[in-house]
C-alpha cells in the first residue's frame, strides 16, 4: 500500500494507530482525517467485525487490569485510620476521568458497524457507550474489596447528616452559644456543609453517568436509611402514647429520606418535574420498600411496648389506632401474639402480682386488643393463658364479684350498671340479636365454635367463661352478701337491693332466688325484733342489756363456719333465751338457734383511770366478761369454761393484750390490769379486731361440695364403660346429672380441674386423653 495518507504501511500498525486501546493506551493522536483512510481500507479487506472483537477485548482487559484496580486502590484503608469523607469522591472523580476517555474512541468504533452483520439487522445500531458501561460495572462489581460498604456508608453517612441538620443550624444561628455546626460537626466558622454538599451532588452526578448509582450505592443507602428511620422511630415514638405518630413519621420520611433520595438520583436537583421516568420509577419503588420498613419497623417497636399501651388504656388509644393501621400492611400478627403473651407471662401472670391488678389488666387487654381486632380472634388467642392462670388462683371469683360491687367507679362496676345480660360459651346464644347487616366472616385462623360468643361476650361474659359457669359467681355473691349484711350494723339494705337487681339482669331471677330470700330476712328481721322489744313478755327496758337480732333462714343462706360452739357467760345466756321464747310465741311452731361466734357487741368498760367504749366480737366480749368475776386466769381454765380450743383462745385474747387490758404474768396466765400504765392512749378510742374474717365458708368449698354430686355419676360411668374421655364425660353429666330443678350445672373447665384434683388425690388414672378407675 503506497497511499501517502497512511504514515505506517503495516496494516497491524495502522490499526493500532486509530485505535492506541490496542497498544495499551487510550488517548487519540490519530487525525479523523487518517482515520477515515484507515477505516475504508479495514471495510475493504472485511476486517471490522474482527477488529471491534478485539477492541472490545481489549477495552475490556485495560479496564480489569488498570482501571478498576486503581479505583478499589483508593479504598484500602489501614487498620486504625481514620476515613475521610473524600476518599469516595476522589476514587469516582478518577473513574469518572478515566472513563471519559474513552468516549472518542467508542465513537470511532461506532463506525465499525457492519449493516450486513445479523446482529445489526435483528437489534439495529449497537450503543457501545452502554457497552462499555456495562463492562465497567461488571469489573467493578467483580473486583469488591471487604471495606467498600464502609467507605461508601461513610460519605452517605456525612451527606445526610448535613442534609438533614442544614436547615435547623440556619434556624438556630442566632443562638450564641451554638459553637459547633449540627452537620459537618466544625466550628461555625469553619462550616464545611456547603462544599460538602458539592462535592455529594458532583459525586452522584458522576455514578449516574456511568450508571453505577444503584449497583455500588444502593444497598448501602438502603442500609444507611434503614438505620436511620429506626433511630428516629425510637427517638420519636418511646414511651408516648397518647399522640397518633404515623403521620408524622410519613411526613418526615417524605420531606426529609425521599427529598434526600431526590437529590441523589437527580444529581442535585429537588424538582421531581425534571426527572426522567427511568428516575422517577427508581424513586417510586425505593419509597415503596422504605414505606414498608417504617411501618414494619414502628409495628415491632410498638408491638415491644404493647403491655405498656394496653395497661394505660384508654390514654393510649393512638398509639391503638396506629397499630391497628400497621397490622394491616405488615405480616406481623404472628409476632405480636407471641410477644405479647410472653410479656404477659413474665410481667403479670406470675406469685408477685395481686389478683385484682391481673384482674384489672385482663380488663384493660379485653378493651384495647378489641380495638385493634374487632373480630376478636386476636384477643381469644392472647387472652388464654391469663384465662388459665386466673383459673388456678383461689380468689379470682372473689376479685371478680367484689369489683362489680365497688361503690366506687371501676370498670366491672361500669360493666354491671350496662345490664347486658351474660353470654356464656355454652351454645346458648340467641343468633337472632346479632346484626347480619354488618355481619363479617370470620378470620381463616379463628374457631368457628366461638364465633358469636367471640363477637358478643362482654367483659362479665369473658370473666365468668373463664370458668365456663355461673354458678361459682353466684355462690360467691351469695357469700360477699352475708358477710356485707352481718357486718353492718343496722337493717340498712338500699345498696344490696341495687346490686341485686343488676345482677338478675346478668345472671338471671332463678339463679339469685336465695339473695333475694337473705335480703327479705333482713326485712323481716327488723319487724320481728321491734315486735319482740315491744313485748312485755320480754320486758327489753329491764333487759341486762338490748339485745337485737338478724333471723336468717337456714336453707337459703350459706353455710357459717362453725369450727367451735362458744359458751356464753349465763347471764348473756338467759337473756337470749327469753329473746327466743318471745319469738316462738310469736311465730307458733318455729324457734331461733343462735350463733353465738356471729355478731357484734357494744362494751362499756368501767376501769380504775379510764373508761373504754369498744365495739368488738362475741368471743372478744366473753374473754373480758370472766375477768369481771376473776381477776386472773390460766389460759386452759378459761378454754374450757368457754368451750373453745386453748389454741384459738390464745390468738384471740392477744387483742386484749394489744390494748392494756390484759398482761400475761406468766406462761398462759392472764392478769387484769386496772391501772393503765400507757400515757398516749385514749380513754374514748373505738378499738375494732385487727383482722376481720369472713363468717361464711368460702365459695370454693361450697362448690367442690357441690361437685361431689357428680362424683357417683363418674364413678358409675368409669365402671361401665372403663375409660371415657373429658368431652363425653361432660356430655353424660349434662345429660343425666344437671336435670331438673335445683340441678347443679359444670363448665368444661371447671369439670377438668375437677377431674385432674381426683387424679392427684389417686382416686383416678389419666393417659392418653382418656380417665379411669385405678384397678383395686
């Protein structure tokens, strides 16, 4: 080739003259004149789809071996330096620099195309810029060394604290004593932010060029804003309850992460209308995985302090409503059951909590977890092991009827005033009080056996299902109301008859027929002792002392405990029997048979220096009556003359040791002290027993006596059928042992712990599921 334009006439070196990739360098010294020779001559002798091969290859291995390994050089950090903001800016400052490069010789090689190539012909004209990005990328991405992610977290890191504190350090700039700047952490003289923020902007201007933005920093600013949305979420949402956050934290997560997002991706810019789609859909979907993490991450905070929120219910009910919104957007229901019922567990449910404030939070769960489920399914599952604990505590139902009987406001007392009447989980539900206008199905994971108890149980209906019977409410009632009506003193019984008829409104007329009996006694008890004080048979003006009675009739009230039969002084006794003979001549063929460890005596004690006025017991009376005639007493003469163990003597007589009557002058020897050798102590004091125990027998008993009837049933089904399970057990009971009037009813729950009591007693076997007979 003799052609003057070509300097070299080596066809290899013309090549490399126009395209110096292929000698190891990337700067064009060939003239487009000189290289358009050499082009016409390459397409002459068909070399230029081998030619761009091989300068494509070439591209390739100048970028893998120089390239890419002087820009990761920038990231080897030794151990204890300090990382600088810069170093990220600097590496994508000489990449971008030597990428640049290579535009004019990507553009000759666009003249390299062959419209004869089937490529070409299926695809078109090949865009060797996007080529040659994606090569960089590819290397890049291949070459990663371990520290990358810091380096790269570092700048972002310092880029977003400076955006996000630029504006409050402008607002704050009048306050002198304000001596560091908020975001690039320098004195206020020295403030960096601005160039800073160049620097970040030219930066991302720069990676979007080369569209490596999404592959080298998006993992890293999506784990950069994750960490700062959960930093901002526990700063803003700790411990406050009773304002709603959500939108708030939208709010900041729009004006503050996606307009930070928006500079990012625009290079800059904060105007969404100059953006490209491409960016546009980019920032969409990241505000889309960023949504979800706020909400997921504020649904695990809240759900972490949900034994706080439902504990100050209803102060916390928008924190409530918040939660209620996330659960619906997250996956986390699964987690909120189980983490709330461990809280439950070690916060509540355990010796150190008394059982009106287990009481008091069930209530309170009942109330929020219905506002954040109102199909109920939540709180069925929450509320089981509390509903189980409760039942393994003695004094539940007591809690329970007491709390519907506070004469102060509570919510069991709020409940009983609403006199809805009790829904049992007994099938016994009226379906046609329910609404089918807003009727719901109900979740995959509910029960169907519970669902219309779970829509319309109230919270009296959930507490008495613990037990799954009203009957133990009802004995406990009966008792709390003997006590409260022996206890006073005085015929007063407006409050009781008020509670009375509330609770026929929940439980039933026939269920509470004895109260309404005990509450006529009281009545009735009045009018026949203003009779007998008025009968001059009895005489009551020349009476030793007035005496006044409660009539109760024995069979509708419970049964008293009577461990003991107190012997009263005769004089006492005389004259309650003279009550009883004015009585039977009144009522005919009925007479009264006294209590006498029941009631309450008024004394008047005449001493040396002082005169005491107390109320106190029968027995307590009877103990200082015998001092009257005996100055001392050997605690086992005074146990015998009053028919009462010396053991309970002994805890009783102490009151009056308590109060300077008495003095134990020796080992079980008692002495009246006429003389007061205490200062301080009032002469007209009311001393009433420190300790005031119920007259009644507990509930407990009355009912596990109650349930021995079912005993004989068991035992004759176990032997005929030898091993039954608890269900059909129940069924047979129900059947054949609860008929008729007077029948007494058993839940399920309540016929299983009776059964497993048998078991521990070795009265019955348990494997399997299945009871039996132990064999004799």
């Amino acid at each position: 080739m003799t052609d003057g334009s070509f300097i070299y006439d080596d066809a290899a070196s013309k090549i490399q003259y126009a395209f110096p990739i292929l000698n190891g360098k990337v700067h064009l010294e060939c003239s487009d004149e000189e290289f358009q020779s050499i082009l016409e001559d390459i397409k002459y002798h068909n070399l230029s789809k081998p030619i761009k091969s091989l300068i494509i290859d070439e591209i390739k291995r100048y970028i893998r071996q120089k390239i890419v390994p002087n820009f990761w050089s920038k990231f080897n950090i030794s151990p204890g330096e300090v990382w600088n903001f810069e170093v990220f800016k600097f590496a994508v400052d000489e990449l971008y620099s030597s990428s640049i490069e290579f535009v004019p010789l990507l553009k000759r090689l666009e003249e390299l195309k062959d419209p004869n190539d089937p490529y070409y012909l299926l695809y078109g004209q090949t865009n060797h810029l996007a080529q040659f990005k994606l090569i960089v990328r590819a290397s890049l991405l291949s070459q990663l060394p371990l520290s990358h992610q810091m380096i790269i977290e570092q700048f972002y890191k310092v880029a977003f604290n400076v955006f996000c504190n630029s504006d409050a350090q402008f607002l704050d700039n009048s306050d002198s004593e304000v001596t560091e700047c908020g975001g690039c952490s320098k004195e206020i003289d020295n403030c960096e932010c601005q160039s800073i923020v160049f620097m970040f902007h030219e930066t991302n201007r720069k990676l979007i060029e080369l569209e490596l933005l999404e592959r080298l920093v998006g993992n890293v600013l999506t784990s950069l804003i994750h960490i700062r949305i959960k930093e901002h979420v526990n700063r803003t949402c700790d411990k406050l309850f009773h304002v709603t956050q959500l939108k708030r934290l939208e709010h900041w997560l729009e004006t503050v992460v996606l307009s930070w997002l928006t500079r990012i991706y625009s290079g800059g810019s904060s105007k969404t209308n100059t953006l490209t789609d491409n960016i546009r859909d980019a920032i969409l979907k990241f505000k889309r995985k960023l949504s979800h993490y706020l909400y997921e991450t504020y649904t695990k905070i809240r759900i972490d302090q949900l034994f706080d929120i439902i504990i100050e219910y209803p102060e916390s009910q928008p924190a409530i409503d918040d939660l209620n919104i996330c659960l619906k957007r997250t996956d986390l229901q699964k987690t909120l059951v189980t983490n709330l019922q461990e809280a439950l567990k070690s916060r509540l449910l355990h010796a150190g909590v008394n059982t009106p404030d287990i009481l008091t939070a069930y209530i309170a769960a009942i109330k929020a977890l219905r506002q954040l489920d109102s199909t109920g399914v939540l709180l069925e599952t929450v509320s089981e092991p509390i509903k189980s604990y409760l039942r393994s505590r003695t004094d539940t139902v007591r809690c329970v009827i007491s709390g519907l009987l506070d004469d102060f406001p509570s919510d069991l007392a709020d409940e009983l005033v609403k006199g809805e009447s009790l829904q049992l989980d007994d099938g016994s539900v009226d379906e046609e009080n329910e609404d089918w206008e807003k009727w719901m199905p109900d979740p995959v994971d509910a029960d169907p056996a519970k669902s219309i108890q779970r829509r319309m149980s109230d919270i009296i209906s959930m507490l008495v299902n613990i037990y799954g019977s009203q009957d133990l409410f009802v004995n406990e009632y009966r008792t709390q109301l003997a006590d409260r009506l022996l206890s006073q003193l005085n015929y007063q019984t407006e409050r009781e008859v008020r509670h009375l008829e509330l609770l026929k409104r929940r439980f039933g007329e026939n269920q509470l027929h004895f109260c309404e009996v005990m509450l006529k006694d009281i009545y009735d008890s009045k009018r026949i002792d203003g009779l007998i004080q008025s009968n001059g048979t009895y005489n009551a003006e020349e009476a030793p002392f007035a005496t006044s009675a409660l009539i109760l009739s024995a069979q509708f009230w419970p049964p008293f405990k009577e461990e003991w039969k107190l012997e009263l002084p005769k004089f006492i006794q005389d004259h309650l029997d003279k009550y009883v003979k004015v009585f039977e001549t009144l009522k005919g063929n009925r007479t009264l048979c006294w209590k006498p460890h029941l009631g309450n005596v008024h004394l008047e004690i005449e001493l040396k220096d002082r005169k005491l006025d107390l109320n106190v017991t029968p027995i307590h009376a009877t103990i200082i009556i015998h001092f009257q005639d005996k100055n001392e007493w050997t605690l086992e003469d005074l146990a015998e003359t009053m028919h009462i163990p010396a053991t309970v003597l002994r805890r009783k007589i102490t009151f009056w040791v308590s109060q300077g009557l008495l003095k134990e002058v020796s080992n079980d020897v008692f002495h009246l002290q006429e003389e007061s050798f205490s200062k301080n102590r009032s002469m007209t004091e009311i001393i009433e027993e420190e300790e005031i125990e119920s007259a009644m027998a507990s509930a407990s008993d009355q009912r596990e006596e109650e349930l021995q009837v079912f005993w004989s049933y068991i035992v004759g089904m176990l032997t005929n059928l030898d091993s039954m399970p608890l269900e059909r057990i129940h069924q047979m009971l129900k059947m054949f042992a609860s008929q008729g009037p007077g029948a007494v009813e058993c839940g399920l729950p309540e016929l299983r712990q009776f059964l497993d009591k048998k078991v521990r007693e070795h009265q019955l076997l348990y494997s399997g599921g299945l009871y039996r007979l132990p064999k004799i």
